[in-house]
C-alpha cells in the first residue's frame, strides 16, 4: 500500500509525550522492575521504530511485540541492544530464526514445547518465557506439573534459557479487583513452583502497571498508556498521573461550497439541506480508517466544531461549516484545536469501539510524521 503523501490528511505523532508517559511509569515502579514497551500492531498504529527509539530514550529496556515478524522488523532495523519477546506463540519451523535473531519467544504447553525442541537445530541459542494461563483463557500452561514437566527438559538441554515467565489479566482495568486477584494468586503460586525464578517474571500490562506498580515481579509490559490512551473509562479518573496522547489527525479542505435548502449531500441522499449552508469536503474516508459510523460527529475547524453530514466515502466525506472558509483550512478529527479538542476515546464512543481500534484502523494510506524526535 502506497503511503499517501500527495493528499492533505495526515497523522503527527508527538515522540515527547511518548518518551513522559514512560518516565512517569518508570518513576512509580520499583528501582530493580524493567519497563518492556509494547509495539505490536506497528506500536498501536503510531511507528514501530519511531516509537521504538522514542522508548528507548525514556528508559524503556525491552520490547513486546505480538509476531515474530515485528520482532524481526525491529532486528533487521538495527536496535538490536535489548531483548524482544514476542507474545504470541511461534511457528515450530521458525525456532532458529527467532533465536538467530536473539528474539524470545513463550512455549504455551507440552506439546508446543515437544514441536519447537524437533524443529531445533541442536545448537542455536533459544531463549524463552513460559505462558501462564491464569484466567485469560487464551494461551499457556494452566497445570502446575506440565509447566515443571518441561522446565526440568529445558534444564537438561544446551542452548535453551528459561528466561522468563508470564500471564496477562483479564480485567485489570476494572474496580472489582476480585478476578484479578485470583489471577494473581495463581501466577504467584505457578512462579513459586519453578527451580528457579527466571530474569523476567511479568504479568502487568499498562493498568495493572499503573494501579499495582509495587507487585513483587521484575518487569512489566507497558502497551496502551504509554501511547496516552486510558486503559478504560473505569478507571481513568484514579490513574497515578496524567496520560499524554501522542497522536493526532489532521486533514484539509479540499472544496468549499454554498448549498441551499432542499440539496442533497453524499451517498443515497441521507442528507437534506434544511437553509442555506457552506459544505466542506475533506479527503478521507472509510478506506483510512475513518469509518461510515462517523457520520453526525463533529470535527474542528477553525476553532468550530462542524458536524459530518452524509454517508461517509471511501476516500472523501463532507462537513458543515459555521461559515464560508478558504480552501485548505485544516480540520482537526483527532486532536485539539483552541477551545476544543477530540479524543480517541470520544471517536470510539461514536464507533462502539476502544481507543486502540480507533488508532489502529487508520490505515497506512495516511501518513505519519514525527515531532520531537
């Protein structure tokens, strides 16, 4: 897919506000508790190795990625001085690449231990995590024994580290901490039964980072809030400080007109001209992620909201303009534009979706560009 740099919409990605929203992690955290940040899905849709370096800057020492082939994207670029997990299980065939490429990865049970060890070349060096299915429901050991069963061939096998250990929790964005503590009450009881603690023990993400940094584990894995998005609207208000959003979106006009009444605007007329009005059309549209729900919501311009009228296009939509203004004029859809700002989470509303979905639809057609790198 081609980047569209020939068209006047486009997404700037504040570094800075990436870089505080780490340190301010990393200040209520333990002094011996490593910082992972997680850059799958392209980093949430904002630049894998932008925010990568911006990371790195603030403090970050490891990375999480979702594939092996992010983690290898990350390699192949260069950074090359900080270990990489990847969460997801790996392909058996893919074993000595991941290791070639220093890159760890979790075995999730008995049998994808036994696929991975035949797929080994007997002497690359591997390292891994084991999975911990503690309630999520979706990968790794949930049996204390299985877990020892392999740890104790891992041990007698050269090459092959334990390196850490992990799960993820189900709903540590909410207040009833009831399902989580039994989350954790399990984790403890599945580390406490290996040999031997690895380097990594780890199942916090961003919410369960910033209510419980003081958990006596040595890493955590910093995803959604170290983009300033809120883990969730529960828990928003009781954060330990303020999230820095890093990404906005911006377009232009591109036409200007003055419709009367009785006119009809977009795709099967749902739009009809009530009194005189100045339209706006902006080049976007459901290809870049700016989907047919957004119609009735309200963006800014000139420092007005203006509501999106008619069925949104493809590649093109239309607004109501508060008056006649030049072609060119930018429209803030994401962001904030004296006296008024847009929120992801305030897109997501309109779409019945999270703030993640919101930044993660906008497609690669709309391009990217970075500011206090």
């Amino acid at each position: 897919m081609e980047i569209g740099l020939h068209r006047d919409t486009w997404i700037e990605v504040d570094l800075k506000a990436i870089e505080q929203n780490i340190k301010n992690a990393i200040s209520i955290l333990p002094n011996n508790t490593t910082l992972f940040a997680v850059l799958k899905g392209g980093a949430y849709g904002h630049g894998t190795l932008e925010v990568a370096k911006a990371a790195l800057r603030a403090g970050a020492k490891g990375f999480c990625v979702a594939l092996l082939d992010e983690a290898l994207f990350i390699r192949k670029n260069g950074i090359n001085q900080v270990p990489i997990l990847v969460l997801g299980p790996i392909r058996p065939h893919d074993v000595n690449l991941a290791g070639k490429y220093n890159i760890s990865f979790p075995i999730i049970d008995q049998a994808h231990f036994q696929e991975l060890k035949n797929y080994w070349d007997g002497y690359t060096p591997l390292k891994i995590h084991f999975a911990v299915d503690t309630g999520m429901g979706r990968i790794g050991f949930r049996e204390i024994h299985e877990m020892k069963k392999i740890e104790k061939a891992i041990l007698s096998l050269n090459q092959w580290i334990i390196e850490g250990i992990f799960t993820h929790f189900a709903s540590a964005d909410q207040f009833d901490t009831t399902y989580f503590e039994m989350q954790l009450s399990q984790f403890k009881r599945m580390v406490a039964s290996l040999e031997k603690e690895p380097t990594f023990v780890h199942c916090s993400n961003s919410a369960s980072a910033l209510l419980h940094p003081t958990l006596p584990f040595t890493a955590v894995r910093f995803g959604v809030a170290m983009y300033g998005l809120n883990p969730s609207y529960e828990i928003k208000d009781i954060l330990p400080f303020r999230l820095y959003p890093a990404l906005s979106l911006y377009t232009r006009l591109t036409q200007v007109k003055l419709a009367y009444k009785g006119d009809k605007i977009s795709y099967s007329s749902t739009y009809t001209v009530t009194e005189k009005e100045w339209i706006g059309t902006l080049p976007i549209g459901y290809a870049d992620g700016w989907t047919s729900k957004m119609q009735g919501f309200q963006v800014i311009v000139d420092g007005c909201l203006a509501p999106i009228i008619g069925k949104i296009g493809m590649d093109q939509c239309m607004i109501r303009l508060p008056y006649e203004l030049p072609v060119g004029s930018k429209v803030t859809l994401i962001g904030k534009d004296y006296p008024h700002s847009i929120t992801s989470d305030e897109v997501g509303d309109k779409q019945n979706m999270n703030n993640c979905e919101v930044i993660l639809l906008l497609t690669n057609r709309v391009p990217r560009y970075y500011k206090n790198g």
